[in-house]
C-alpha cells in the first residue's frame, strides 16, 4: 500500500461521511425511514443494486469461477426470471397499501402473529446476511491491506453506522449509488489490468481455463451435492432472488420510497442491467485469474494450480486479493480496497436500517406502543441508538462466521433457512384464499426448524444453494396441507383483490417525479 492507495481509501471514506452529514437535515420519522417517497427509478434500482449484490457477490464469484467453474453464472438467467415476478406481482401490491414494512400486509392478509414471526424471520436473515458479508469482503480488505481482518471489519462498520444514523434512509440509498459505481468501475479496471498483465488474447485465456475441463458451463445432473450444480443454481437462486427482492425489507423499503409504482418497477428493471453489467465482469476476472496462476503457480505456492486447490479449496477466496496485492500498481490498490469498501458498507448500512425498521414498525409499534417516544425528536434519538445497537451486533457476529465454510457457502447457510419459509407466507397470502393464520404459523415455524437442522446435520454433503428450495417447497406444502384442517373464510387481502384497486399516481408525489434522481 502507498500513499496514493491510502489518499484513494481516505478520500473515498470522507465522501461517504459528507453525505450522511448533509443528509442529515430535516430529519423527520417518515424521511428517515422513506426517504418521504421521494426517490426516483435511478436511485431506487442502482441502490438495490448495491444492497442485495454487494461484498459476498464481490469476492464469491472471481471464487467460484477461479476455483470451480462458470456454472454460478446461470444465476444471471435466474436473476432474469425473477425481475418480472417482482416488477407485476410484488411491487404492486407494495404500492396499493400504505406500508412501513412489507410485514404489515401479513397481518392484514393473517394475523399479527403471522406478521411478527415474518418480521422475526427476516431480522434473523439479514444479520446473518450482514455478518457473512462483511466477513467476505473484509477477509480481502485485510490480506491486500496486510491489516488485521478485526481492524477492517470494526473501523468499516463505525463509518457504515455513522452515515447511517446520521442520514437515514436517503443517505443509504445515495451511498449505495456511488458505491455501485465505484466498484462497477473497479471490475472492469481489475479485469483489464489482469488481461494486460497476462499479455494474452482473449481467446488464450479461455483455451488455458477450459483446456482438459468439462461440465463448466452447465451440467444438470440431478445431485444434491453437485457443487454449482445447475439444476441448484436455476431453482436455488431464483427463489433466493425473488425472496431477496421481492418480500425482503431491505429491496422494499426502496420500493416504498420510490414516488410511485411506475418509479419502482422501473428500478427494479435497472437492477436487472446492473447485474447483466457485474456478474459477467466478476466471472470474466475468475477466469482471467485461473489462467494466470496456472503460468505462474509459484506466486500461489509449491505445486500446480490444481494441487494448490485440491489441498485448500477455500484458497479460491484468495486469488483475487492475492493478485491485487503482488501485481496493482499504486492508486490502483487503493481504488481496488474502495470497491471492497463500497461493497461491505452496502451491506452494512442497508442491513441495520430495514432491521431497524422492522424492529421499530413490526414488533415496537405494533405490540408495545407504550415504548414509543413522546416527542418527534426523542423517536428518532430512538431510532439511532437501536441502529447502533443493530450494527455492533452484526460486526460482533462476523468474526464468528469464519468456519462455517468459503465464502459462497456461508452466505447460503446463514440466509436460507430463514428466506425460504419467508417467502413462502407471501405465496400462501397472495394465491390461497383459504390459508388460515393457524396453519402457516405451524408450517412456517417447523420448516424453519427443520432447514437449520439441515444445514447442521448435512453440512459438507449437500450444496448449500439446496436449503432455498428446502425451506420454501417444505413451508408451502406444509402450509398446504394444514390448511385442509384449519381452513379460513376467504381473505379480502389476496393478489388479485389488491390488485382490482389503482396504485398510488405518480401525479400524488411531488410535481417533478419524472426527474431520475
């Protein structure tokens, strides 16, 4: 690291500072939390962007198509399929009701027993999420940097819970929008410099990372422990995706700050770009760095590149940084550690705002109002201080997560068992009119149960992607079938009664809502 680097990271980190101070005025409970329904398709899809594909996808993909193949990247179909899900039957349900948090609609739809597990459910998920990445990406952090992975993971998350508790909802979301594009500008810059540095044609790399390898772009052998198996990654990723962005409050939260429907499904749609634009950059630098630590195995270790891997698969994780480090030249590492950055405090801030808001909204408000602060200004004393409660526990939880296994496989553990049955009561609340209260409470609640056991008592034998489809088809079918018992009349709340009233009119936001930002 030289001055350039650190000047670039500091630089970087001040900016990000300043815009939760200047968003930090006329703070009021809605603006902190919505951002006063104020944003526009641009901010709302590149900050989704940001949040739900930010430092475990950084430092898993390079990974997984250094150390394994290029299978991951059907995700891209998934991701595909699952925009239009999210675009014509969430949003508009999101828009049609006046919400603080998607949880809300459950109680409506069942009961607040239903809600709260729902909001319950998701707090759980999204620490668990925000440990994993911020260990992911801050694993690299410290190898580039030679820094103690404590140091990074405790002065990252104080920058990420400053901004956010200073600017609330709209700090966070233009956050996300610089670091989209810090780290967007990043992967193309990595991926050049590595071609560069290979003096190879494309196609030289591609013959070196294909030659004497089959199966690396699909293969859909029907196993359970296929890892990036492609019938795992097409019916895994896309619930996950759907769950993630379609009934998870981190992507509704901008939904409901957008200034209409129109505005958010548009977003949603942007996300989509985004991702087309990313993830093939991050595959191509997995592939680009299996072809030059295949020529110069030394710089890795004694041995070939196969035997390297064979003996330490979770060295996958280290190739990307490993290369930064010998081979960046100055300014670039630190442009490179900014990336790193922008992508843990993604994860970082939005996590411990949207659980900040369950917290307040779902369990709070809703079933100890008597807590609730007197006076406009001593809520959002409240409000903060939880923030930064959310978040020391959140980075206390990421020096734990380690041995859970490389850095693809501890994301999925720590998020499937509780996403799956999550999505689940959404499916059961939009398209069964008879679903009672009762019985999604059960099957929900065993599922959960019988996922996390799962994931214990198979860990190592199953691919981790399996435990999506496990925890949503063994709540649905569940729910299913207890409700042939505990039957309910038919609910007012379902999809298509919603959707026979008109969404909110961007004509009801403020006079310039066709301005992007």
């Amino acid at each position: 690291m030289s001055f350039p680097d650190y000047a670039t990271v500091a630089v970087y980190l001040l900016v990000i500072i300043a815009i939760g101070f200047f968003c930090r005025r006329h703070q009021s409970r809605r603006e902190f939390f919505a951002a006063s329904g104020s944003m526009g398709w641009f901010v709302v899809g590149l900050s989704v962007m940001a949040t739900l594909f930010s430092s475990n996808s950084f430092v898993f993909y390079p990974s997984a198509a250094f150390g394994h193949s290029l299978r991951i990247g059907l995700s891209l179909v998934a991701f595909t399929l699952m925009t239009p899900v999210v675009i014509w039957i969430f949003i508009p349900i999101y828009a049609r009701l006046e919400l603080e948090t998607a949880y809300e609609y459950l109680e409506k739809r069942f009961h607040v027993s239903v809600r709260t597990l729902a909001s319950g459910l998701f707090v759980l998920l999204r620490i668990g999420w925000m440990a994993s990445a911020t260990y992911a990406a801050s694993l690299v952090i410290a190898r580039v940097a030679s820094v103690p992975q404590p140091t990074v993971i405790l002065v990252l998350g104080a920058v990420a819970i400053l901004y956010t508790m200073l600017g609330g909802l709209r700090a966070v979301m233009w956050t996300d929008v610089v670091q989209f594009f810090v780290f967007a500008a990043t992967i193309l810059l990595t991926l050049g410099l590595i071609l560069m540095k290979s003096d190879s044609s494309v196609a030289e790399v591609f013959h070196t990372y294909f030659a004497g390898r089959e199966g690396l772009i699909v293969d859909f052998q029907w196993s359970m422990s296929l890892k990036y198996g492609s019938w795992a990654i097409l019916i895994g990723i896309f619930l996950e995706s759907v769950s993630a962005f379609g009934v998870d409050q981190v992507a509704v939260q901008r939904y409901l700050s957008a200034r209409s429907q129109r505005e958010s499904q548009l977003g949603a749609a942007l996300n989509l770009l985004g991702m087309w634009i990313v993830l093939p950059g991050l595959l191509l630098i997995g592939v680009g760095l299996f072809h030059w630590f295949s020529v110069h195995p030394g710089e890795l270790g004694a041995g070939s590149l196969s035997e390297i891997l064979t003996a330490d698969p979770k060295f996958a994780d280290e190739a990307m940084p490993e290369f930064v480090r010998l081979h960046f030249p100055p300014g670039l590492a630190g442009l490179f550690l900014a990336a790193l950055i922008a992508a843990i405090m993604s994860s970082i801030d939005s996590g411990i705002h949207s659980v900040t808001t369950a917290l307040v909204v779902d369990f709070r408000d809703r079933l100890f109002p008597s807590l609730k602060p007197a006076t406009p200004g001593r809520e959002l004393l409240s409000i903060r201080l939880l923030i930064v409660t959310i978040g020391v526990l959140a980075m206390g939880l990421a020096f734990l997560v380690g041995p859970l296994g490389d850095v693809f496989a501890i994301g999925k553990k720590l998020t499937a068992a509780f996403g799956g049955p999550l999505l689940a009561i959404f499916v059961l609340a939009f398209f069964f009119p008879r679903a009672a209260w009762g019985a999604v409470l059960f099957s929900v609640s065993a599922a959960t149960i019988v996922t996390l056991v799962l994931t214990v008592k198979m860990d190592g034998v199953w691919f981790s992607v399996w435990y999506w489809p496990i925890g949503f088809f063994l709540s649905l079918a569940l729910g299913l079938a207890t409700g042939l018992v505990f039957r309910s009349e038919p609910s007012e709340f379902t999809w298509r009664k919603i959707m026979a009233h008109p969404p909110r009119s961007a004509s009801s936001s403020s006079p310039d809502s066709n301005d992007p930002s």
